[in-house]
C-alpha cells in the first residue's frame, strides 16, 4: 500500500516521540508538508493520576510552540470532565469549524485541528486517516506515561527515573549524599484506637499533605510513607550541602506551620490536634532496591537513616517538634538553638542536637 509521508512517519517513528507534544507538534508538521492548510492544532489525553484528569497540548503551525493545560479532578480521575479544552483554544486562533477525531476507542485521545479556512473533504479525509493511523504510536505513548505517572506516584519523580533507567535488579543501587528528614505523628496509636476509621485516614491524609507539601515546595522527595510516618531526603547536587541543608530546614518549618493551621481548623470542628515530631540529618545512603528476589522496594538505607529515625525519637522526651544533627547544623548558616549532645539508641557515638527557634525568633 502506498502510504502518504504523514501516514508513513505515523507507522514507522511516532511511537519514538518523547511525549504527546512531539507527536502533536510532528504530526502537524507533517500534515502541513502533505498539503493541509493548519493554523493548529491539539491532543487531549486521560492520564492516570492523583490529581490530574486530562492533559491538553495546543500547538501552533505559525512557530512550531506546544503549550499545555491541565484538567483538575479533585477526587480523582473524573471521565465525565469536559473534553473541550482543545476546541476552546482552537476556536480562538482561528474562529472557524474545528475538525475532531477520537482516536481508537470511543473513550481515547481527542485530536482536533482547525486551518485559515474551512478545511475541504479531501483535508477532512486526510485528517481522519491521520487519526486512524495515529492510534498505535498514541497507545505506546500513554503506555509510558502511564507507567511513569504511576511510578511517580508511588515513588517519587526522582525514584521512578531512577527506577525506569535500572534494570530491575536488587543488586543496583547507589550511594548519595542527602539532607534527610524523618517526621511521625505523635499519638497515632491512641487516634487509631479511639477514632473511626473514616476518621483516621481523614486525619493522616491531612497530616500527610501538610509535610509531604513541605517538602515538595522546597525541592525534596518523599522516599516513604512508614505506618503514620514520612522519610524524605534532599540530594546533594552540589559540591557544597549548604542548598540541600537549607531546604530541609525550610521544609520542616513549613510543616511546623501547615499543622499549626491545621489544627486551628481541628479545633473549630471540636477535633484534637494532631502532633508530630521531626529529624533532620545530613549523610550518605544507599539509594536504591532491596527485596526478595522477585518482590524489590526501592528505598534508601544505612547509618544515616538510622541516625535520623534515632533522632525523631528524642522530641517527645525533649519536649521539641523539631531536632536537627549536628552534622546538618554545620552545614548551614540558618539559626539554631543548640541543645548539647545525647545518646541516641542503637548509635554508638553521641549527636549534638539543635532545633529550630520558636516561631516568633524567626520572623523578627
């Protein structure tokens, strides 16, 4: 069969494209080289996600630039969302008729294409067949995407690249250098005990949100959700911790003031507060699989983490939310208040302790 140069690049190399941008943005290219007269076009894909329902890509045949929106499902996946993104953006470039494919199944991609002007029956056929021809690549492409969005989920994005560049091995890992922070609730077993489930999950995913926050707006990774409590690291990307020292520290002081409004919010609604306690260290780990054989978890281990959980476990008898190690201490200029140094179970070397200044001392 004699296949057009669009048709052909769709069987031989759109399953390549890095992402839906690419494909939109070759796919429009190569239309326009076979003669359809396009002013854009744009992609709309379902994505499995915890916070996003679909993905649009807009892409101009004026320049060649993709842009992208997003459609929030608070809740999750919503199908029922509106599909109409693309066409929205289309009719304002152009204000004509847009043209509209689902590809493969009745629930799958959108692809939507206006021109400078109507398009005629043979573009209109032309278009249709790009379609058809574009539902295997489009396939392949959520494929990945489905198992990056998936891995990033529960992994974290740093831990899913790592992940999905490794073999699958329990022997492949490395050693990083990171600012780690270790942090649970407090109380969590009397909660559990005397509170509904419902509510239970309601109060940890509140807890969760507020640290986990925490610790993405600062450029952290959360490694771990353990039971009622979290293990995040901040890699080292330079020569110098300072960077990484810096954000963990920020992040922890973000979280000390999420759950401070948290629990004003708990309060209001005749619910206990919920505490917690945090540790901050600096060390090296190795970062990667451990496991059964055919049963792996990708996760980081060694005395450093054993120091930062050690440390987690002197804020309730220091009476502190917050303890930072020594060696973090010395790696940033940020104000601490020292606290001298403790035995800390398990680690044969004493730590010298400091934790953050009251709140008021750090905004004056």
């Amino acid at each position: 069969m004699q296949l057009s140069p669009t048709l052909a690049w769709l069987v031989d190399a759109a399953s390549e494209c890095p992402g839906a941008d690419r494909l939109l943005a070759e796919l429009g290219a190569h239309l326009l080289a076979d003669g359809v007269q396009l002013a854009a076009g744009a992609l709309t894909l379902e994505v499995p996600h915890p916070l996003i329902a679909k993905r649009t890509w807009l892409w101009r045949a004026e320049n060649g630039r993709v842009i992208e929106a997003l459609g929030f499902a608070p809740g999750g996946l919503a199908p029922d969302l509106p599909n109409d993104a693309g066409r929205r953006w289309l009719c304002d470039i152009a204000g004509g008729e847009v043209h509209e494919d689902v590809v493969g199944r009745r629930d799958g991609p959108l692809l939507g294409w206006i021109g400078p002007r109507p398009f005629t029956s043979g573009e209109i056929d032309q278009l249709s067949r790009a379609a058809r021809f574009a539902a295997t690549p489009l396939a392949a492409l959520a494929a990945r995407a489905t198992l990056r969005a998936t891995l990033e989920a529960y992994l974290g994005k740093r831990s899913a690249e790592r992940v999905l560049a490794a073999p699958l091995r329990r022997d492949l890992g490395e050693t990083i250098q990171a600012a780690l922070l270790y942090a649970d609730l407090r109380g969590f077993t009397s909660l559990s005990e005397s509170s509904p489930p419902a509510d239970v999950i309601a109060a940890l995913d509140a807890w969760f949100d507020r640290i986990a926050g925490a610790v993405h707006a600062f450029g952290g990774e959360v490694l771990k959700f353990i039971g009622d409590g979290v293990l995040a690291i901040f890699p080292v990307v330079e020569i110098s911790p300072r960077r990484a020292c810096d954000a963990a520290l920020r992040a922890a002081g973000a979280a000390e003031a999420g759950m401070a409004y948290l629990n004003a919010e708990r309060g209001a609604q005749g619910l206990p507060p919920l505490a917690f306690g945090a540790a901050l260290h600096l060390g090296e780990m190795l970062w990667g699989n451990i496991g059964a054989a055919n049963r792996l978890d990708f996760t980081a281990i060694g005395p450093a983490v054993n120091l930062a959980s050690r440390l987690e476990g002197l804020c309730k008898p220091l009476g502190r939310t917050v303890l930072v190690s020594g060696a973090l201490a010395a790696e940033t200029d940020m104000p601490l208040v020292a606290l001298g140094s403790h035995a800390l179970r398990g680690i044969a070397a004493p730590c010298e302790v400091f934790t953050l200044p009251a709140p008021q001392a750090r905004t004056t």
